[in-house]
C-alpha cells in the first residue's frame, strides 16, 4: 500500500484520522479547506478512498471531496449514490448539491437532477430520499413535497 493510501486507510481510526487528514490534504477545518490546492496524488488517493471497504473511510473521503470542491470529483462521487450504507449516500448527495461548503459557496456545475430524482423515488432510506429533494431544492429544481 501507498503512503498515501495508508493516509487514507487511516480515515477509520479515530485516533489517528485527523492528523491523517492534515498529512493528506493539508487542512481539516472548514475555512482552511477553501484555500487548500490538493496534490494530484492526494486527490487519486481521496477517489480511490471512496471504494474502500470501510464506510467511515467512505464518508470522511466524500466529507473532504465537498470542501475542496473540485469537480475531478463528480464522477467519483456520483458513484457513491449507491453505495450500500445510507449515510454514505446521503453525504455523496450532500457533497454534489450544497454551496455552502464550497470555497466559492456555490454547488458544483454539473447536472445532477435525473439521479437526485431516482434517489428521492427509489432510495429505501428516508433521510437519503430527504437529502435528495433538498439537494433538487438547491439546484432550482421544483422542489417535490417533504417526504
């Protein structure tokens, strides 16, 4: 294994996840995120995260995928829209559709509606399908009933 990839890996230890994190990418506030430049090899190692076996690592991937907002990512990310854990998921439509934690405070450009609407129609998990209808809510889709 990389050193990055051991990086990665360590996402699932909670003692040793944030120093992990600063090794990686460089910062692990929101605010610092937003000026941090990501190294190429950092960011195949955060895509590469997004397939390990353990969901923290997934989530803590997709959590730094949406503060650097780097739109390399999207594909990637969209990938995780079925991943077998509902929180996983639910970040990946978190990390595609909010502004907020942007560096520009603005979503990423990409168009995303048809899978925000399979996920608010077929996902089994309510707060999923609830992050989807809100992600189509931020997008300026109509903005189907609270589910």
């Amino acid at each position: 294994m990389s050193p990055l990839a051991d990086l990665v890996d360590a996402f699932a230890d909670p003692k040793r996840r944030y120093q992990a994190i600063l090794d990686l990418v460089g910062a692990i506030n929101a605010n610092d995120l937003r000026r941090v430049a990501v190294a190429p090899e950092a960011r195949a190692a955060l895509i590469a995260g997004l397939d390990h076996p353990n969901a923290k690592v997934r989530w803590w991937c997709l959590q730094l995928m949406d503060h650097l907002a780097d739109e390399s990512y999207i594909e990637p990310i969209l990938t995780n829209l079925s991943d077998p854990v509902a929180k996983v998921r639910r970040h990946a439509i978190h990390a595609l559709c909010c502004g907020v934690c942007k560096p520009n405070r603005q979503p990423l450009a990409v168009r995303i509606e048809g899978a925000l609407l399979q996920a608010l129609e077929t996902d089994p998990d309510l707060r999923v399908r609830e992050e989807a209808r809100q992600g189509l809510q931020a997008l300026g889709h109509p903005t189907p009933p609270a589910v």
